[in-house]
C-alpha cells in the first residue's frame, strides 16, 4: 500500500469513528444537555411503556371500570375521541416545557407519553423518600396532569440488578408509590393513578457498565390516553 492509500484510508477509518461516536451522543434539545441516543441505549427505548401497558391489559375489568370513573370525574364521562393524538400532542408540548432543564426526559410513544425520572435525582441511595429539590419538578408534572385530566398515571419504579431481587422489587414499589402519593397530595385523583414496581426486570440498557446501571435505576410516569 503506498503513502497516499495509507493515508486516504487512515482518513476512512477517522471519519467512520467519528460517525460512530456522534451516533451514540446528542444533545437534548430542549435542556442542551448531553445525552446517550436511542442507538446506544438499544432496543430498551420504549420498554417501559410496553411492560405498562401489558401490565394494564392482565388487569380486564378492573381497568375498564377504572376508566369510567375516570371519564366522569374528568366532566362529561366521554372520552377523548378522534382527538387523541392532538390531546397528546398538546400535553407532550406542555409537559417539555415544564420540564426543561430538570433532567427528567420526556419519550413520546405512539399515542403515549413517558416521563423518565433518573433515581440519582430523585431519590438518595437506597432510599424511597423523595429529593426534596425534586418537589418543584414534580408540581410541575402535577399542574399539567391536573389539566389534562383524561389521561391514565402509571408510575412505575425500576432497578439496576445490583443487589438482592426481593430488595431490588421492594425498592422500585416504594419509590413508585412514593411519587404517586405526592401526586395525590398535588390533588391528582386517586383512580386515575396505578403504581406499580419493576425491580431489575425491565433494563433500558445492559447492568454491566456504570451508564447502564444509572439509566436503569429509575421512576417512569407512564401516560395513556383513556378511551372509554
């Protein structure tokens, strides 16, 4: 290989790294801040909110029920409609807004939105009991589900797989229910809140590095749309 192929190819090889490095970092453009992409985290974007919704379908008449009770506090007892997008698209606007710059990431999935709550800013170590300068972030979430009140609140609390199972599932519940009871105080009606606890169960990314860990030691606020 002469000087000229070696260095054209030495160019290639730079040039592809980079690609491959900027593909796995963005930047949030509504906080500015750095991130890691879908790519890089993998196929776990978006898990959250199908074990949710699995979740929610093994629960039949209970939630149909729920809905309705739901639908009539909300004023009307009718459900969204053929609005539903537009319902979500608004709420998704408000609830960026809201929560610009607090670390709380916002996933739009399908006619679902999740709000992704990393556990180092939420909670301390091995503790349920909320941060208390997470308090604000959590008002703001409040004020907009309170407006937007035909929507179902799925909190969800989820582990790395540090640790015991047991511990790690106790965990995730009580952080889940910790959120949902300040919802509550934040007068966001009780039937339209499901809590429930993941453990390590539910991984956005792999528990062998540092990154994975932290991404995985989380509280998701799941919300659907309730159509009747």
């Amino acid at each position: 290989m002469n000087r000229s192929v070696a260095t054209l190819f030495s160019i290639i090889v730079l040039i592809s790294a980079l690609i491959s490095l900027s593909s796995c970092t963005t930047y949030d453009p509504y906080t500015g801040e750095k991130e890691t992409s879908k790519t890089a985290i993998g196929a776990g974007i978006g898990a959250g909110v199908g074990a949710v919704i699995a979740y929610l379908d093994n629960k039949g008449e209970d939630s149909r029920k729920r809905n309705q009770r739901i639908l009539a506090a909300a004023g009307g007892g009718a459900a969204i409609g053929g609005g539903i997008g537009y319902y979500m698209d608004a709420q998704e606007a408000k609830l960026r807004k809201q929560l610009r710059g607090t670390g709380v990431g916002v996933e739009r999935v399908g006619d679902n939105i999740n709000l992704i709550m990393p556990g180092n800013i939420t909670f301390a170590t091995n503790s349920s009991d909320i941060n208390a300068g997470f308090y604000p972030v959590l008002d703001s979430v409040a004020l907009v589900l309170e407006e937007y009140n035909k929507t179902l609140v799925v909190v969800a609390g989820h582990t790395d797989s540090d640790g015991a199972d047991d511990f790690n599932q106790r965990l995730s519940q009580r952080r889940a229910q910790s959120v949902s009871d300040y919802l509550v105080s934040r007068s966001i009606l009780p039937d339209r809140l499901e809590t429930v606890g993941f453990g390590e169960r539910q991984p956005v990314a792999p528990n062998t590095t540092a990154e994975g860990k932290q991404l995985n030691r989380r509280v998701e606020i799941t919300l659907l749309p309730v159509r009747g």
